[in-house]
C-alpha cells in the first residue's frame, strides 16, 4: 500500500511507524503476521464473529506481541474513539454485506483515515462480476436443499457439470460455464462458498465504486497491485478507437478496460481528495522507493549470458546489459530491499539511469513480478547464523498448518512434514549439530547424509523466503 502510495506521489506515512486498522479482520490471519514483522507499529483489528477473534486473541497472547489488539465489534457500532490510522484494510467485506455495512464501512473509513492515509478496499466487479453471479445462481440452485457449507460447493459444481454436459463441446455457453468452473475448483472450497455462495453477492462497475467511495470523501488512488504482463492496458494503442472514446479521463479509461478485461474482482486503493496524486510514474518517486528481487541468476541458453530464475520455476533470459546488472545488484541484496542511491554507481557503469528509459525499464520488470517496489526493509536475515532462528510468528504458524507468512508478508506452503519440523526447530539455540541431532530423535528412519542435506536445504528455502531473523 505504501508503495503504491509513493509511486503514484504520495507521502504516506512510513510503514514502520504507522497504526494501521483491519475491519473485519477474521483471526487476524493477515495483522499478526505484520504486527510481528513491524514491532516498531501499531495494528488494531475487529470483527463481528466472535470465535476467529477469540483464536486471533489466544495467538496474540502465545506470541506476547504487545503492538496489535483484536476485538470483537459491529462496523455498525465502530467510531471515532478507535483513533486515526495511516493504513486502512477491508478485504472480503464491501461485495458480501448489506447496503448499510457497505455505507458505513466507507464513512467509518474516512472518518479514520489520517491525511496521508491509504486505505485498501477489496470488491466484486462488474462486468465479470454479472457471469459470475449467473454462475453462483445456478450452483444455489443445485445446492438449494443442502445445509452444509462444503457440500453446498460440491452440489454447486455438480450442478454445473451436469448443465455443461447437456451442452455441445464447442458451445459458447458450455465454454463460459467451464471456465468458471475451473477457476473455482482450483480454490479451496471454504473460500469459494464464501466468495460466490454467501447470502449477499454485490458486484458493481468501477466507476460506481468511485463514486460511492467519492460520496464519502474519499478518492480513488490506484489498484493494490499493478496489472499483469496481460493486462490489456498495455496492449491498446494509445491512437486506437477505444483509447479516444475513452480520452483522458482516467477513471473512464479504467472503467472501459474493465470492460475489456471482463473484469470481476479488484483491490482498490483509496486515500483523500487533493493530496496531488501524480500519474504517469514520474522518475522522482522511484527515489524515495525501495527494490528488491529474488530472481536468482544461472546459465543462460543460446548466447545469453544470463539467465534469471524466480523461486516459482519462472525463467527470464537477458542479453540486455541493463537488466542483468540491475537484477544481479539487487539479487546479491536479497532479502534486502536497495534504495536507488545505493544502486545508482554501480548501474551507471551500464547506462542505467532515473530517466525516462530507466523507469520503463524498472516498471516492466516490476510488472513482470521480476522487481518488488517496497518502502521499508524487515529484520529478514541475510546470511544463516550459526545458530539461525526462525520468525516465531512461522514457527507459530507451522505448528498447525503448512502455511507460513515471513517476514516480508508473503506467504509460504510448506508441505513436507521433515520441513516444517525443521522451521520449528529454529529458535536460535541450535547450531548445525543440534539441528541434526534433534532431527535425528524427530525422523530416526532416515539417513545422517539425507538429514544433513535435508537441513541445508530447509535453511536456504527459509533463508531466500524471508523467514530467517537477522
Ligand atoms: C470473508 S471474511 C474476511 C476476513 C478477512 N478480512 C480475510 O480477508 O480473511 C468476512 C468477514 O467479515 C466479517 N463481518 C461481516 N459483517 C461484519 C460487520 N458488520 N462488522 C464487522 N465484521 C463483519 C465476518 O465476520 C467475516 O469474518
């Protein structure tokens, strides 16, 4: 958010000393983790359902974090004594709530959010949002006799399984019905019965979103994120017909590429009105930016000097002198985030500077998630210690589930059991030996050699995923 905010030329306040607020913040999933990685701030949380707050609350206190409180409370009932925030988070609410929680959650926010503030506000969009409500009404249908959440999902699909199958393969219909059938089945259920099948499903255009938001005094600032290499905004020409009809009203062009975009879901940023939002990414607020990637160089194929590979198995071959000293730069950083003060020797050597072809160049890799735009740098270990420890909130975390959040606020599957143990073995009274012995006692069926190299292996996967304190 703080990105964004200063890319699009704003001051927010500095992450690491903010006080930040998530309405209808479940157990507190998302503001734990970043209370622990941001002690120097304050988080607040709410919401109305009382047994994910009270778990929220037990964490909090295993933890001892003293910068984060959870409670439970009606947005209906919150005000002005919860004080003002620099950061403001409502995902999963604004699409799925009634016409009065919707109202009030955007006076509640603007009422909170302090002058520099950002507030991040995810919804359902149209038009995506209306095939997918034709979708979500055909799976109600199928579901309408059944109580349990998950089966309501596993009788949705049927459902729609059983109306494609009533279709031509290469119907249009049949088409739509399995591309949305897809996308679903790749999530987990839980998060589709509460994404597609809750009472109120309320998608709305862009522009209506704006506007609503704009009643409230609050305006629009840019997305959470910026687009994908596919968006469609990079693809149509500036001279093209859609791109006139759309002339240079920016909130007219968004709303008609969502058009294009068919577009269903957004995560929206918005702060106040008048703070000189500056469009355009104007060389002067890279300065005051932060970057980083993980993009690991190897051997380049064909003549390529350099490859760069993402811990996901995305490869991106370079012959362009530019790129490859940028990412080689910040690649010896990581996990560290550089300023481009620090960068700006070494890359002049290759001719890349803060001009108009630099930040082209720094925005398609940003773009392409090759380069991450921050603003702070988190106690994220850079070497492994002799006796390394892991951020005790993953510890915490992996004593129940294979997801982890590190210290960067990314989110980390581990699924192998010999891994997890691992993480959790890591609170810095261990040195190698006494990783191994106590992996020895935990997993005696395996080998000295595996265990070894299995704890190598953990420590660099958790060293290059941010988990490993400095
Ligand atoms: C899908 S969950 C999202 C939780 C969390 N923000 C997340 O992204 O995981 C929606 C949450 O909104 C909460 N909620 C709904 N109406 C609310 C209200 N009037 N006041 C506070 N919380 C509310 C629900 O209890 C639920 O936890």
């Amino acid at each position: 958010m703080a990105a964004m905010a200063i890319l699009h030329g704003l001051s927010p306040t500095p992450v690491e000393r903010s006080r930040v607020l998530e309405i209808a913040c479940g157990d507190g999933a998302n503001l734990i983790p970043a209370a622990y990685a941001v002690p120097s701030s304050e988080f607040v949380g709410f919401d109305l359902a009382r047994l994910p707050v009270e778990r929220g609350q037990r964490r909090i206190a295993e933890l001892g974090l003293r910068n984060i409180r959870l409670f439970q409370l009606d947005l209906l009932a919150a005000g002005a004594d919860l004080g003002r925030f620099d950061y403001i988070i409502a995902h999963g609410l604004y699409s799925w709530s009634p016409e009065p929680v919707r109202d009030r959650l955007l006076a509640l926010i603007s009422d909170l959010l302090t002058d520099d503030g950002v507030a991040f506000i995810s919804f359902n969009a149209m038009p995506g949002g209306q095939l997918r409500s034709m979708v979500r009404d055909m799976m109600l249908f199928g579901a309408k006799d059944v109580e349990d959440p998950e089966q309501q999902v596993v009788e949705g699909f049927r459902f729609l399984r059983l109306v494609m199958e009533g279709l031509p393969q290469n119907d249009v219909y049949r088409a739509l019905i399995e591309s949305q059938l897809q996308r679903m089945e790749d999530k987990n259920p839980k998060v589709t019965r509460h994404d597609e099948l809750s009472e109120i499903y309320y998608p709305v255009y862009f522009t209506e979103f704006v506007e609503h938001a704009h009643r409230h005094g609050l305006e629009y600032l840019s997305e959470a994120q910026l687009p994908a290499p596919s968006d469609c905004g990079y693809r149509i020409e500036p001279e093209s017909e859609l791109a006139t009809m759309a002339g240079p009203d920016f909130l007219r062009h968004e709303q008609m590429l969502d058009f294009v975009r068919m577009r269903a879901y957004r995560e929206t940023l918005v702060c106040r009105p008048g703070r000189g939002i500056r469009r355009g990414f104007p060389p002067e607020h890279f300065r005051r930016l932060l970057f980083a990637t993980q993009a690991a160089p190897a051997p380049g194929q064909g003549g390529n000097p350099t490859a760069f590979v993402m811990p996901g198995g995305m490869r991106m071959e370079s012959n362009h002198p530019k790129v490859s000293a940028l990412l080689l730069a910040l690649g010896a950083a990581w996990p560290r985030a550089v300023s481009w003060d620090e960068l700006e020797p070494r890359l002049a050597r290759v001719g890349l500077a803060l001009d108009a072809d630099g930040v082209g160049l720094i925005m398609r890799l940003s773009i392409a998630r090759m380069v991450e735009l921050r603003t702070w740098n988190p106690r994220a270990a850079h070497e492994i210690a002799a006796r390394p420890r892991a951020s005790a909130c993953s510890r915490h975390q992996a004593l129940g589930s294979p997801y982890v959040t590190s210290l960067l606020h990314t989110s980390w599957t581990f699924e192998d059991a010999k891994i997890r143990r691992l993480l959790m073995l890591l609170d810095g009274t261990r040195d190698r030996s006494g990783l191994l012995a106590a992996m020895r006692a935990e997993f005696p069926e395996a080998s000295e050699q595996d265990l070894e190299a299995g704890i190598e292996h953990g420590l660099e996967l958790f060293l290059r995923s941010g988990v490993l304190e400095a």
